[in-house]
C-alpha cells in the first residue's frame, strides 16, 4: 500500500517537473538565439532515480500435478481357498468276543498192571549202634566263617545270630557284635563280661534290623543262651537292667566275683540318646558240668 502511494506521487511530480520543462524550452527562441538554442538542448531523460522501487520478485511457476494413469492391466482376482474337508471319524468296530474254550475231557489213564512181588530180603541182625559223636567235638557249620559265636534269646525270637568280634561300625550295622577286649564265655577264671551289643532299629536287608528292638522287654530270669563253633552252649539268666550315658565305659569291666553276659542297646526310642544294658549271670551249662577252662581272648 506505501510502494503504490509513493509510485502516485512520484508520477504526479514527474508530470509537473516535464511540462515546466517545455514551457522553458519552447521560450527559449524568443531570448536566446536558435544556435546556442541547439547547443544547450539535452536529450530527454527517461530514467526515474528519484524511485526506488524493487523489481517485482519472479511468481513460481507451478508444475502441474501429473494425473495418474488408468491401469491398463486389471488386477488378478483373488480366488478364496476351499476349506479342507474333514473327514467322518471312523466308527470303532466291535469287537466280537471270543468263543471260550471247550474244556478238555483228560483222557483216561490206563491202569497199571500190578508188579509181581518181590521177595522180601532176609532181615540183617542189629547191627551195632555206631556212637554219636559228643556236643563238643562237634563244628557248627551253619555259622558264618566270621562268626565267633552265636547267640540265642528265646524270649526276643533270636535263635542263633551270629556274632562278629568287632569294634567297627559297619560291623554293627550288619548284625550283632562281640566288643573286642572283653571275656569270651570260654575264658578261664570265673570272673568274666561277656560283652555284646546291637542296633534297636537297624537297617532292613542285615542282621542288624530290629535285633534288639525289644531288649527292654526281657525279665529277670528269663534265659540267653550262647554257642561257640564246636556247638557248646553256655546259658545265662537276666539279672538287673541299667540306663547309662553312650560314654560309661565302665559297664564293659568286669565286676569282681561275677561271670555274666551283658547285651547293650540305644534308647530310648526315637532319640537313643541313652544306652541300655541288660546283664544276665552264667549258670549251670546244659550238661550240668563246669566248662572246660579254654582261653581265647582277643
């Protein structure tokens, strides 16, 4: 809006300047001579500094948008995919049952003929009776090779377990064990502690499951009988019963003037935090006779 009114008043002051110009010149003849008239004329001025207009700025051509092209092809249809056919599952066929067997008639055996009898050979006279060997001289061999003796608790259901002299734990966790140091019932002397011990609980598949679980049931005067490998028995009664700590080692000893058994165990039951000892005294062996002074100590 400034550019155009200052272009106006431009051109009207340009106007006016140009016709006082030609007044000024179209007099001059009557004042100045023709010659010097010639000389002093310019030539017209076209140009306009007096304006300082910018050239208009070039408009952009614009491109024209190209139009898309008609699709000389047509596009292929997309045929939808039939759907699988599921077959009728199959009816399970019956099974017919089986024609049961006819039961076989056994055929008849034939009866056998009846054999001649034989004759019956002449009777021998008595032959003499050969002696029977003694108990003593007699080897067990029912008992392990390992096996220094046997032993037999009626009352408890042990009948002839044998017993390993052994001080190891795996010794004890296979059966009952004799503890090495103390009296073997074959001893010399009368003073002796024939020291034995066993699992309560034990472990299944050994000698040692459950071997004394019922020691605490045995009475006084109920019967222990033990057995060396040439058969000899040695028979003990129970006595006392005793409740110690696992470390009394004085219950191994031997007690002045006394030939006994002693069975020891863990109680009580679950925490076999005690030990439990049952002694039983030596009495008279199954022959009624003192037994033969043999000594046999570890």
């Amino acid at each position: 809006m400034t550019a155009a009114l200052v272009l106006v008043v431009a051109t009207v002051a340009f106007t006016a300047s140009r016709s006082e110009y030609g007044a000024a010149t179209r007099a001059a003849p009557e004042s100045i001579p023709e010659s010097i008239a010639q000389t002093i004329e310019e030539p017209e001025d076209t140009s306009q500094p007096w304006l300082n207009i910018p050239d208009p700025k070039p408009v952009p051509k614009m491109r024209p948008i190209p139009k898309p092209r008609a699709e000389t092809e047509p596009r292929p249809k997309v045929e939808p995919k039939p759907a699988p056919k599921t077959e009728p599952a199959p009816k399970p066929e019956l099974r017919k049952p089986k024609p049961k067997p006819e039961p076989r008639v056994p055929d008849p055996k034939p009866t056998p003929k009846p054999e001649p009898r034989r004759p019956e050979p002449n009777p021998e006279p008595n032959p003499e009776p050969k002696p029977k060997p003694e108990t003593s001289e007699i080897w067990r061999s029912d008992l392990p090779a390992w096996a220094v003796m046997g032993m037999t608790v009626p009352d408890l259901g042990i009948h002839g377990a044998p017993v390993r002299s052994s001080d190891g734990q795996a010794a004890l966790d296979a059966g009952v064990v004799h503890v090495p140091g103390t009296s073997l019932p074959w001893d010399s002397g009368s003073q002796r502690n024939v020291y034995v011990a066993g699992h309560r609980l034990g472990w299944a598949g050994t000698g040692s499951f459950r071997i004394f679980y019922r020691l605490n049931e045995l009475r006084r005067g109920d019967e222990v009988v033990i057995e060396d490998r040439r058969g000899r028995a040695y028979h003990y009664r129970v006595t006392e019963r005793l409740v110690v700590n696992p470390g009394a080692s004085w219950v191994t000893r031997e007690v002045p003037g006394r030939d006994m058994l002693s069975l020891q165990t863990c109680t009580p039951i679950p925490t076999f935090e005690k030990r439990l000892i049952i002694r039983a005294e030596r009495v008279e062996d199954h022959d009624g006779k003192e037994q033969p002074p043999e000594s046999r100590k570890n």
